[in-house]
C-alpha cells in the first residue's frame, strides 16, 4: 500500500502542473486513506506537500512567462489572514465530538473529511461542466478578488485544500488572465497560502514526521515536472472533465466511506 501511496503522490504534482489544481483533492485521501494518517494531520502535510509542489511548479510557469505577480498579490494577502485565523482560532475550537445519534457519532475526524468530500464534489463541477470563455480585457476588481481570496484562505486553513478550482476562474474573470496565466499564477498562490499555513503549525509544536513528509514531497516534485512539460503539448483545461468525474466519484466513496463503513 505504501508503494501506491507513493506512486499516487506523483498524480498530485501532475494534476498542479496540468491544471493549476486538484492536488489537495488527491493529497488529503491518499494520507488518510493509503497512509492511515489522522485527518488534522493529513491538512497539516497537505499544506506542505501542495505548497512545496506549487512553489517549484510556479517557478516553472514563471520562466514560461505564465506568472503574473500582479495579480497575484491582492488574492493572496487576505487569503492569508484567513488560513492564519482559521488555524489558530477555529480548528482548537472545533470539539472531538460534534454530536451523538444513536450509534453513530460525529467526530471532528469525520466532519472533516466529510466536510472534504462536500469540498470535492463542488470542485468536480467547476471542473466537470463546459469550458468558460475567457474574458478579455477585463478591469481588474480588486474588492472581488480580495473576497474570494478570503474564502479561498478559510478553505485552505480548515482542509489544508489550495483551492486552486476557485482562484483560476476567479483570475480569469476578475482580472482578465488567460487560462495559462492564470494557472500559473494560481500556483504561485497556493504555494504562498499553504507554506504559510504549515510554518503556522509547526510553530504552534504540530509534531512532524518530516522523513515521511518529504519523501511524498518528492514524489509530487515528479509530478510537477511532468505536468509542467505535458502543459506545453496539452490543454489542461480539456482534460478537466474527465479529472472532475473522478474527484467526483471520490468525493462520493468518502461520504459512505465515513457514514456507513
């Protein structure tokens, strides 16, 4: 199990380097699932792995004239407010036990993986339904940006997820980006949002295997390299309906994975 684990962890690196997203959607199920790691640690190593990814990927993207720091820069900043609040204030908080009934009871590991798979499934439809048109010379709204970079910061805190599959379409219609611009640009922001998130919780004495850590961080470095070379001959974006029925169908195995298994 531990080879597919691993051999897995490349899919995360080639799903962020195709299509800008998705490997917080790959990361948190092959830690908890392949790797039995406890679902608040699993966020934890996700926000490492993907952000370590998307670091190398965005540098990629920049030296192929896909990064575009200007855009970039009004998205991550209240994004990261959010992940650092929601760290520190809302997931201590949360209790181990939400709510008992009958013999079911709601831990806060099963919240939030199903919290996750809620996560997955709007995702496989952002990635599943017709591409969207880009929008061309567009003014840049900053005020919309910012809001959405909020959210994206309250989701990347809580599941440890990029939310790559809301800053790409958020970038091309608020700021006017090509889909290739905005890809890679929204690596540059899921690295600096879940690089922070994880220097937050190591300072906080979250206790690490780093042996581990970095051994799935290279396989998902592989991946970035090959998903970074196959965007040069292919078109992330026809690829994302096919990856969104599968982010989809997992989303759908975790939700009676949790409940009923």
């Amino acid at each position: 199990m531990e080879i597919i684990g691993y051999l897995a962890s490349i899919l995360i690196g080639i799903s962020l380097g195709l299509i800008g997203g998705g490997g917080s959607i790959l990361t948190i199920p092959i830690l908890v699932y392949i790797f039995h790691i406890n679902p608040k640690l699993a966020t934890t190593y996700s926000l490492f792995i993907v952000g370590f990814t998307a670091a190398i990927g965005s540098f990629k993207h920049y030296k192929l004239g896909n990064l575009k720091f200007q855009s970039a820069i009004p998205f991550a900043i209240p994004s990261l407010i959010s992940i650092i609040l929601v760290r520190k204030f809302l997931m201590p908080i949360i209790p181990e036990t939400i709510f008992s009934f009958g013999s079911f009871s709601m831990t806060k590991d099963i919240f939030m993986m199903l919290l996750f798979s809620v996560l997955m499934i709007l995702a496989s439809y952002s990635m599943i339904k017709s591409k969207q048109e880009i929008v061309e010379d567009v003014k840049p709204n900053v005020l919309n940006v910012a809001l959405i970079g909020s959210v994206v910061g309250v989701v990347t805190g809580l599941l440890g997820a990029g939310g790559g599959f809301l800053i790409i379409p958020a970038l091309i219609f608020f700021t006017g980006l090509t889909m290739k611009e905005a890809i890679g640009t929204s690596l540059l922001i899921i690295a600096f949002n879940s690089l922070f998130g994880f220097l937050g919780d190591v300072i906080n004495g979250i206790n690490i295997d780093y042996l581990f850590l970095l051994t799935i961080a290279f396989f998902a470095l592989i991946g970035i390299f090959i998903g970074t070379f196959l965007s040069k001959k292919i078109d992330g974006s026809k690829l994302k309906p096919a990856f969104g029925w599968f982010v989809l169908v997992m989303g759908i195995y975790i939700i009676i994975k949790e409940v009923y298994l």
